[in-house]
C-alpha cells in the first residue's frame, strides 16, 4: 500500500508525470514547475524560477500568446490545446499549450497554471503520412500515365490493323458486286449472296471497333 501510495501521490504525479507543468505570473515570472518541464530546457529549477516563461518562447509564439491567448485567458479563464514553440538548450519544441486563469476580487488575472504536451513525434508522424501521401499520389499518377500511354498506343494499332483488314475486305465486296452481274446458276448465286452477307457483317464490325477506339479530338 506505500508503494501504491508513492506513486499516487500529487506531489510524485505533479513532478513526474509525461507533461509539462507550469505556473507563472500573467508578466511570465515563472512561480512554479515541476521536473519534466524543467528537464525540457535543461535547467534547474531555481535556474528556470529566474527565467520568464515569455523568454521561452520564439518571437511568434510571444506574440501570439500576447494578442490571442491572453484575450482568451481574460474572457473565458481558460484555453485548449494552443500551439506554441519553445526555445530550449537541448532542443527547440512545440508543445500543446492548456492553461487556466484565476483571477482576484477586481477580476484580472494573477496566476496561470498551465500543462503542456509536447508534440515531436505526432509532428514526425504527421510528416511521416504526408510524406506516404505524397509518394503514394505520384505512384497513381504514374501508373495512370502509363495505362493512359499505353491506351493511346493500343488505339493507334486497333485503327491501323482495322484499316489494313478493311483494304482486302474493300476488294472482296467490290469482287462480289461483279459477281452478281455474272449470270450464274442458282447454287452460285446462293453462295455469292451467303458471302456477301459474311462480308458486310465482318465490315460492320470493323466499323465499330473503328468508332469505339478512335481517339478523342
């Protein structure tokens, strides 16, 4: 039940739990943080006690913090999940910001107590899936290239080889209307009509497959 107790208690959660905890002055002194937050930065904590919590952040974040988080923090006492930036020793980092304000009796803010959640490796899955979006796009957009190349090859030969078949079946058809002029006995006559009209369904065949792969003007 001790062990259970260690681990358990507010004091062991505040100092070793997986966030950033931090409580400072609405001018960034900084009054308190527990022991990630001060190994972020590589810093003791009576090191970090001298430093101001705005100093921490770059440029943009400062300012940010300044036009969009303190009007925020002054209207509703709170704010979720904001992204800001940190400058650190060991190594810059973003981090999830969520903070609330507690105010005195003439309503302005004197202490801020806020937890932050550091954001490396969802920026580096992030990346990561954008980078598999990217790749993946571009290997559909090349295999489309392909087929696409390859359909416009296919059509060239369909039209091609539909227009040499179609020469020697021109001949035929031409053979047969010379035939039919010819009197002949009616045995022959049966099979001239019985070619022909195995001539023509073959052309309209090729007719069609003509129009089918023709390619789009």
């Amino acid at each position: 039940m001790d062990q259970f107790s260690r681990y358990t208690s507010p004091e062991f959660i505040f100092d070793e739990a997986p966030v950033g905890f931090i409580s400072f002055e609405p001018n960034g002194n900084i009054i308190k943080g527990n022991n990630i937050f001060h190994s972020w930065f590589g810093k003791t904590e009576e090191e970090l006690y001298k430093i101001n919590f705005f100093s921490l952040l770059t440029k943009g974040s400062a300012l940010y913090f300044q036009m969009v988080v303190n009007p925020l923090l002054n209207l509703r006492n709170y704010s979720n999940e904001i992204n800001l930036t940190f400058l650190s020793e060991i190594e810059n980092f973003d981090a999830l910001f969520n903070a609330r304000a507690y105010k005195d009796e003439q309503g302005k803010i004197f202490l801020i107590n806020a937890y932050l959640l550091k954001i490396i490796d969802r920026k580096k899955y992030e990346a990561e899936l954008l980078l598999a979006k990217r790749m993946a796009e571009e290997s559909l957009n090349s295999a489309k290239k392909i087929i696409d190349e390859n359909n416009e090859q296919f059509i060239k030969i369909a039209m091609n080889q539909s227009h040499m078949i179609r020469r020697p079946l021109a001949n035929m058809l031409g053979l047969l209307a010379i035939l039919k002029d010819l009197k002949m006995p009616d045995q022959g006559e049966n099979l001239i009509k019985l070619l022909e009209l195995s001539a023509e369904e073959l052309d309209t065949l090729i007719k069609e497959v003509v129009t089918q792969t023709r390619l789009p003007q």
